[in-house]
C-alpha cells in the first residue's frame, strides 16, 4: 500500500517555539474509501473514559491503543492497554515512518462520528511519552480544523486537515503550544485520526 509521495523541504507551519509540518494531497494509487472502511471494522474501537476536574466521564468518541509490546499509556489521568498492531495500521506506520525518518512504537486512534465530537486544548506532553520524539497525525474520512495556540502568548493558528494527509509535530511544540479538535455541527460524517507516537516504556 503506498499512500504517500515523496516531499522535500517541508516549511515549517508554526511562527515560532515549535516545528510543524503538514503533508497535503499526498494520497495515490489507494482506495481511501476502502482504506477508511478497513479501519472502521478492523480497529478495536471503545468509548473513551477521561477523568477531568475530578469527573469521569465516558466520550461519545470512541479509541484504541496499538504498540510494539503490551503495555499502559496514562492519559486523562486514566490506564489504558495497548493491544497488538493489525495489518492496515502497521502498513501506514510503515510509510509514516520513511516519510518522517522517525521510529514509532504505538498508535493512538480517536474515532469521531460527526463535528458534536471534537478535542479541547491539550499537549500531548505525558510523562509516558519520549520528549524528544515527534507524533505523527494521519487522518482519514471527513475534513477537519486543526488548532494551534500558544501557551503564553495565545496566539492561535488553525489547518484543514485533509483526507489521507499527516500532520508531523516535532520537539519542542508539545512545550509550547496546545492544541485541539473543536467541535461544529455542520459535520455530519465520520474522521479516523491515527496518532503515532513513542512510549519510553517500550
């Protein structure tokens, strides 16, 4: 399966205390609609269970955790068990992996049904997670805006995130920036976000 082409002297997206990249319309020779279809029933999706200001709630959005070897991965203030990788999420790791020139060890999926389901301002900054690597974000289905904003001088950057595209955040952006999935009720269809990432645990 090839998915990507190849691109040189990618521009960096943030202004400034950060390094993003963004792959667009790099998608070929591949049946999206298939590959989407693929992820959906193949993927082991649950509801997501998050504990915020001292609540626990279960999302309507739903995820999964892949990695090289069985471990936990706490966020949200909650354990989850990553499960073995399937073939269609260790073929795009794959070629992530040679676009990128980095190594990846697990893969967090959110899967959203519609635009009620979004992500607020966060940095993937767990003490679990190497700071020195980078998480590359693939997404497939539905477009998106992605946003960016800064951690002390709030200034906000925001992307459309394409279907079949990779969003390459490097060192130091989780430092600086937050960022989120907001949400928009003109979305009515479905966005499978695979967010590959490395544990220091593996």
């Amino acid at each position: 399966m090839k998915l990507f082409r190849d691109f040189n002297d990618m521009s960096n997206l943030l202004p400034y205390d950060g390094d993003v990249q963004y792959y667009s319309n790099l998608t070929y020779h591949t049946d999206l609609t298939n590959l989407f279809r693929q992820l959906f029933e193949h993927i082991e999706w649950q509801p997501d269970v998050v504990t915020l200001f001292g609540r626990t709630i279960t999302t309507k959005r739903k995820v999964a955790l892949y990695a090289d070897k069985k471990t936990t991965y706490t966020y949200s203030n909650q354990k989850k068990l990553t499960k073995p990788w399937i073939p269609e999420l260790v073929a795009i790791k794959n070629i992530v992996e040679t676009i990128t020139n980095e190594q990846f060890n697990c893969c967090l999926c959110n899967l959203y049904h519609n635009g009620t389901e979004g992500m607020g301002w966060h940095s993937d900054n767990e003490k679990v997670l190497n700071p020195m690597r980078s998480i590359a974000s693939v997404s497939f289905g539905t477009e998106r805006y992605f946003h960016f904003k800064h951690k002390k001088t709030k200034e906000t950057v925001k992307f459309l995130l394409e279907n079949g595209s990779l969003l390459l955040m490097k060192p130091p952006t989780q430092d600086y920036w937050l960022h989120a999935l907001p949400k928009s009720r003109k979305i009515t269809s479905k966005r499978i976000n695979l967010t590959f990432r490395s544990l220091k645990t593996i």
